[in-house]
C-alpha cells in the first residue's frame, strides 16, 4: 500500500501500478468533492455532476478502480486494440457501480452483464427483472434483417417497460444445456473469465442481462 495523500487528505491512493497497456490507481477518498477535483487535476474528464454519483459509493467506504492507457507501453507491447481489463476483490456484496458509468453519457446507455456463480443465479435487489423478447418463432423472411429486427424488439420492450427494468435474455447451468448452440465452455476457460472455484467439481451457472 502506498502512503500517498493529496494536499488536503481527502484522497489516499492506496496503490499504484502499471498492468500491460493500463496505468491502474486504487483510490479512497472521505468526501466526492475533493475526489472529483483529484481526477480532472490527473487529466480525467470527469463531469462535475458526478459529484452526486460518487458520495453513495463513498459513504459505504468503496474504494474507486481508476485506469488510464499508457501510450508508450500500449506502442511497445504492439496493441491495437485495448484488451478488456479483469480485476477480483472479495466483498460480502455483489454490486456494480451502475451511476458511475453513466456520468459522462449523451443519452441512454445499454449495458450488458454475464455472470459467472459457483451455484444458482443472480437477481436485481433494486430493479426489477423481466424476461428479454427472445425464444419465440418469427418469419423466414426476419432472417435477412435479423439485427435490425432483433434491435427494435428489444427498444420496443425496453420503451414498454420505461427504461426501468433489467432484462434477462438467458439463464443456464454452464457445465451442460440442451440444445446448445455450441459446445459449453471447458473449466480452463471459465477460470479464465474469473470462476476461480474449482468448475471441475463444482456446477456453474451463468446467465447474461441487458
């Protein structure tokens, strides 16, 4: 851990490093105030509305995961595009700091979520879920313009609902299913994706929202 305050102490830096092409800092902070002004001073654009986004997090003693791409390394290693960043810590709680992403949008955002669990499957606290518009027989011809067609199912459901619901396209017992569109994942590649539990011994359910 490193011993680094700013110059009023409202933000520690609990640890500093470089992973790849990513510059990472671990942050806490004691007021949102005085974190927002510690990123745009560190070149982040960050709005200062954010300000009502980030105090919640703070009160409940987060700790704030800031990456920034390193441009000498990302020339070094070669990288053309950003590959995606990974990270664990343990927490009695399963949450995403939905808010936060959402302080720089022009407009709605889409996000969708897999999720990997040891046993059984994961539902909203705080919204409500319903299931997404899919498995259901459609017309030959849909097949040629399926995106565009799937696209407005979806914005349909989502303006049905108000903008307000989680949708959950797909549920399954990840070590089998049938039919399967393709074969199920082997452990190795589960534990890759961060099911660090042992697969081989354990079933794994995953299920992807939207």
């Amino acid at each position: 851990m490193m011993d680094m305050l700013d110059k009023d102490e409202k933000v520690h830096v609990e640890a500093a490093f470089t992973v790849d092409e990513y510059d990472i800092v671990i942050l806490s902070a004691t007021e949102s105030g005085g974190l927002l002004v510690w990123l745009r001073e560190h070149g982040y654009h960050v709005p200062m509305q954010a300000t009502r986004a980030l105090g919640p997090y703070i009160k409940q003693g987060l700790k704030f995961f800031v990456a920034k791409v390193n441009l000498e390394e990302r020339e070094r290693l070669g990288v053309q595009k950003l590959r995606p960043l990974q990270m664990a810590y343990d927490s009695p709680r399963f949450m995403l700091p939905i808010r936060l992403g959402m302080v720089n949008a022009n407009g709605p955002q889409e996000l969708t979520v897999y999720v990997l669990t040891p046993r059984g499957r994961v539902e909203p606290t705080n919204y409500r879920m319903v299931k997404a518009p899919t498995g259901q027989e459609v017309p030959m011809y849909v097949k040629s313009h399926f995106e565009e067609f799937s696209r407005a199912v979806f914005d349909h459901a989502v303006e049905k609902e108000g903008m307000r619901t989680v949708f959950l396209e797909y549920a399954w017992n990840a070590g089998w299913c049938d039919p399967c569109a393709s074969s199920p994942l082997p452990p190795d590649e589960l534990r890759q994706l961060g099911a660090s539990w042992s697969i081989s011994t354990r079933r794994a359910a995953a299920f992807r929202r939207s």
